[in-house]
C-alpha cells in the first residue's frame, strides 16, 4: 500500500524506481538502484524484456544496463548505485544500511521532491518529505522498479567480481558472496577475510577436524 503522501493531487514530472540488491550475502556491501524517467517515459517499450533482475540471465541483465547508460548519456534516463560496506552492514545493520543509500539515491536524482513520484519495492521506503509508494514484488510488477533492480543488481556483480581478484580464494566472481555451499567450504577452509560480514556467518571454527 502507498504511503499517505502518495495520494495527495501534485502535479508528476518524473518518476522514479527503487530497488536493492545484496540483502542476503556472507560479503561484499549492499547495493541500492535508483532509475529516474521523465513521466510517460514507457520503460518496458523502451527497455523491451526488461524484468525483475533475479529471473533474467546474466547477460541480458548486461545488456539492459548498458541501455540504461546510453540514455543517460542520452540524457532521457539517469540512475544512482549506491553501496552500503560490510563495515556498515555490521556496525548498523542491514536495514538502516539500506534506507540510507535509498536516501542517498534518491536525493541525489532528485534533491527537491516537488514533482517525483516515487515507486519502491518490497518494504523500502525513501525520506517521508517524497510522495512514495512502496510496492510488494514491484520489481517483477514494475518495469521501472524492475529496472532499478538490474541497476543494483549488475553494479553489486561488477563489483563482487573486482574484489575476487583481490581475495582469490573465496569465488566472490561466480556466487558474489551469496551462502553457497562453495562459499561455505571456503569459509571453513581459509576462514572470514576483510570483506565478510561477520554479522552474518556463525561457524564454529573451532570445531573443525581438520
């Protein structure tokens, strides 16, 4: 359901999607997507087979991302990543890390909140002083969430795969932190390094035979 903000009768100039992505993983930060559009912009013609970026593959989520750079560069679309660390995940939670770079996103698309109209998904929710509405499964519901989700989705993988380079051993580049049984047996094997949230794993390492 939306907000109360969202029923109140303003004109829209823009609209804007919201979505994170990296809420689950042992390592690596947080990433929320911000996508702004000019209202009317058709975001599914325009991005044609754009979806929810769990359900598409790799390289289609590649593929629409570089379109949603061209029309920036365009200067038709604009979109905002922003990354909460490990260190902030442990030191103030998942939640606030996340409602603080959906407040970072958004006020950097649109620092005023006259004329925006913000749709975001799940249980997210931008600074209370935006017109809002906060849509359950809105990224495979709406294309400009669905949108905002890839956004996230490949800047958090672009940059997992980065950081395997510099930490080797764990395969951030095919599971990107997630808790898979590969990344398990890494745990066990080499321990936590810098970019584990440590929030996040209980292992008892001492209990290990070998």
């Amino acid at each position: 359901m939306g907000q109360e903000e969202f029923g109140r009768q303003a004109p829209v100039n823009y609209i804007i999607g919201v979505d994170e992505a990296g809420r689950g993983p042992l390592a690596g930060p947080v990433a929320v997507g911000v996508v702004m559009v000019a209202d009317g912009f058709d975001v599914a013609k325009e991005f044609p087979g754009v979806a929810d970026s769990k359900i598409l593959s790799e390289e289609k989520r590649e593929k629409l991302f570089e379109m949603l750079v061209g029309r920036q560069v365009r200067g038709d679309a604009r979109f905002s990543v922003q990354f909460a660390s490990h260190t902030a995940i442990d030191i103030q939670g998942i939640v606030p890390s996340v409602r603080s770079c959906v407040a970072r996103g958004v006020r950097e698309l649109a620092p005023l909140p006259e004329g925006i109209s913000i749709y975001l998904d799940g249980l997210l929710r931008a600074p209370k002083n935006y017109m809002q509405e906060t849509i359950i499964d809105g990224d495979a519901l709406v294309p400009i969430i669905s949108l905002a989700s890839i956004a996230a989705k490949v800047s958090r993988d672009r940059h997992m795969k980065e950081l395997a380079k510099q930490y080797p051993l764990y395969g951030f580049e095919k599971h990107k932190g997630y808790g898979t049984d590969f990344h398990y047996k890494k745990l066990r094997e080499f321990g936590l390094c810098e970019i584990h949230r440590k929030s996040y794993i209980h292992i008892d390492f001492t209990s290990q035979s070998d």
